[in-house]
C-alpha cells in the first residue's frame, strides 16, 4: 500500500510540473489566439528561444538561474514586438492558410538559425543546488526541481488572474476578445493591446522554454517537436482563457505522465485520446465560447 501511494504521489507531482510546463508556454498561445485571431504556429519558437537564451546568460555570462530566466522573459519578449509590428500585423486580416503558412515558416528558420549558431546536439543547464535536490515533508522527500516548477506555476496563474480579472488593462483585454470592434467603438487602443499582450505572451512562453530545459531538454527542434502539445492545451482549455488553460494543462499533464508510467508502449497515446474524448464533450474547450 505505501508503495502505491509513493508511485501515486510521484506520478502526481511529475505531472503537476510537465502541466505547468505546458500552462506557462501554452497561455500566452491562448490569449493572443483568443484576441487576435492569428494562428500563431510559431509560438513554440520563443519558447525555444527562451531556453536557449537562458542557458546562453548562464553559460557565457555567469548569470545565475532565477536572474537568467527573468532576463530570457525581458529579452524574447521585447524582441517579440518587433516580430509582431513588423510581420505579424501585417497578416491580421490575412486568411487561416496564409497565417500558418507563414507561421510555420518562421517555426522552420528558427530551427535552421538555432541549428547554425548552437549546434543540432541537446544543450544541458546546471540548475542551482538547492533546486537539485529534494526537499524533505517528513514523510516523504520530493524533487526539488518539480515542487519548484509547481510552485512557480502556481504563483503565475495567481498573478496572471489578478491582472485580467482585477485590473483595467485586464478588462479591456477581456472586452477585446470578446468583441473587437465593440471594444474599439468604446475607445480601447485594441492594436497596442495586440502588442503588449503579444509580447507578454511571448516573454511567458521564453520563461517556460527556459524552465523546460531540466525536464525536457533543449534542442533546435523544441518548436515543432512540442508545438502539438501546445495547441492541444488551447483548444482543450478554449480560446482565450486563463483558467481554460490551467485546467487543461493539469489533465493533460498528469494523464500524459500517469499514462505512459503506466503502460510506456502507448507512447502518447493517452494524451491524444483525452484530448479527443474532452472535445467530444466540448468542442469550443473547457472554457471556450460555443
């Protein structure tokens, strides 16, 4: 019995923080999906390039972990407003086909530019001591690394429903993604929102890209090779939704964890079949509208 209560409460946490992983990249997808309208197949690629700058300002630099994931969120966030001005506005009102089309182009030379300058080989990171080993609750030690990720996932969905539930900036967001034009009629600067929240969802998805590195390694291929499971968090969770998000990345975190301890010739089979089992029932999402 204390043996499958050990197993039970490992599975959980381990899929607690591959959940958290797949919120943190995910939600910026979400919302800017949700407000925009863009299909954005590229987003993966900043999350890539969120693991790669964080390395880079640990190995090359000497910056530690925390300070180099808070720079890797400044850095590919502002470097996204470029992208988005100068590439992405200019297919806002362009059809489905040519928004991922040129999406996945970027996802392509992103994986070709990281390839040139970093080499096709896994990059590893050194994460600090005290998130190396475990921590102690008496009766039982978990990894440190994974209550870390659960923790800091935890913190991000506290903070992120304060700012779009309890602020203006907040609000506007909301109202923009349910009525555009409305939300313009009344006001709001719906493209500077388009930016600020573009990059913001972009300087999330670097963050979790730089805290995927442990758990999920790091190669040029990162962008496509999760992009998937990124996607299937969106729609599972519903366009624009915060708590959508969460909720559909903790089930499918965990069934995806629980599924193939349990039985690791199925592969991603269990992912998948939540997936289509969960839109069955709810085809907009969890929490998207019909």
């Amino acid at each position: 019995m204390q043996h499958v209560l050990n197993v039970a409460v490992g599975l959980l946490l381990d899929g607690l923080a591959y959940g958290m992983i797949l919120f943190i990249i995910s939600v910026g997808l979400s919302v800017t999906m949700g407000l925009m309208g863009f299909v954005n197949l590229a987003h993966g690629a900043f999350a890539m390039a969120g693991g790669y700058v964080t390395v880079t300002l640990m190995s090359a630099l000497g910056v530690p972990f925390l300070p180099a994931l808070a720079g890797a969120f400044v850095i590919v966030g502002a470097a996204s407003v470029a992208f988005e001005r100068l590439l992405y506005a200019r297919l806002y009102r362009a059809n489905e086909l040519d928004q991922v089309l040129f999406s996945i182009g970027l996802v392509f030379m992103a994986i070709a530019a990281f390839t040139y300058f970093y080499g096709p080989a896994p990059r590893p990171i050194r994460v600090p001591a005290y998130l190396s080993g475990s921590v102690d609750l008496g009766f039982r030690t978990l990894p440190a690394y994974r209550v870390f990720m659960v923790a800091v996932g935890a913190a991000l969905v506290a903070a992120l429903w304060f700012g779009f539930e309890r602020t203006s900036l907040g609000a506007k967001i909301r109202a923009a993604v349910d009525n555009r034009h409305m939300a313009q009629s009344v006001g709001i600067h719906v493209d500077r929102l388009f930016t600020m929240t573009f990059a913001l969802g972009s300087g999330l998805a670097a963050l979790g890209g730089g805290l995927a590195v442990n758990l999920l390694g790091l190669t040029p291929t990162f962008a496509i090779q999760y992009l998937v499971f990124f996607l299937i968090v969106v729609a599972v969770g519903g366009l624009g939704s915060i708590r959508g998000a969460v909720v559909a990345a903790l089930v499918l975190g965990i069934t995806d964890n629980a599924g193939k301890y349990l039985y690791p010739a199925g592969g991603a089979f269990f992912i998948y079949a939540a997936t289509i089992a969960l839109l069955l029932l709810r085809p907009a999402g969890l929490y998207g509208r019909d």
